[in-house]
C-alpha cells in the first residue's frame, strides 16, 4: 500500500492477482465458512478450531513439490510477461 499512498496522478499503477488451484471452488468456500465460523464460535486449539485450520490451510496450500514447483515456474512466467508489458507503455 506504501506505493498506492504516494502515488499521484503522475503515476500508473498496475495490479495483479494470480490464483493456484488446489481444489474445488466449492471446497475454497466450504473451508473458508468453516474457518470464519471457527474464528467466530471456537476457542483456539480446541480440536475443532484445529480440524478448521488445517482445513483452510489445505484448500489454499497444497505440500507437494510438485505443485509447488508449477506454481513458481507459473509466477515466473507471469511476472516476466508482466514486465514486457509494462516496458512496453
């Protein structure tokens, strides 16, 4: 936000958000109401605040190298592609 503070009228910003798959958008959604409802309803490190959690984690991470690998060569190429583009205005 420092950028978007002390930027004026001067100045172009460009936003990007890049979205990895992990699982279904039904399971996102279902996770992310679990955890809301978790934050809300829950006492922390109970059983049932843990399983909400590790929920949430599960449905944004996925721990496998693999995947890991395919979403930095896909943050690689984006950021490149990006910056072409920006150069080029």
């Amino acid at each position: 936000m420092f950028c978007v503070s002390r930027c004026d009228a001067r100045h172009k910003l460009t936003g990007i958000a890049i979205e990895y798959g992990t699982v279904s958008g039904a399971e996102v959604l279902s996770s992310m109401r679990f955890d809301n409802w978790i934050n809300l309803h829950e006492t922390p490190d109970t059983d049932r605040w843990r399983q909400g959690k590790q929920a949430i984690r599960d449905a944004l991470y996925c721990d496998n190298d693999e995947w890991k690998e395919k979403v930095l060569a896909r943050a690689q190429w984006v950021l490149k592609h990006a910056y072409k583009g920006l150069r080029s205005i």
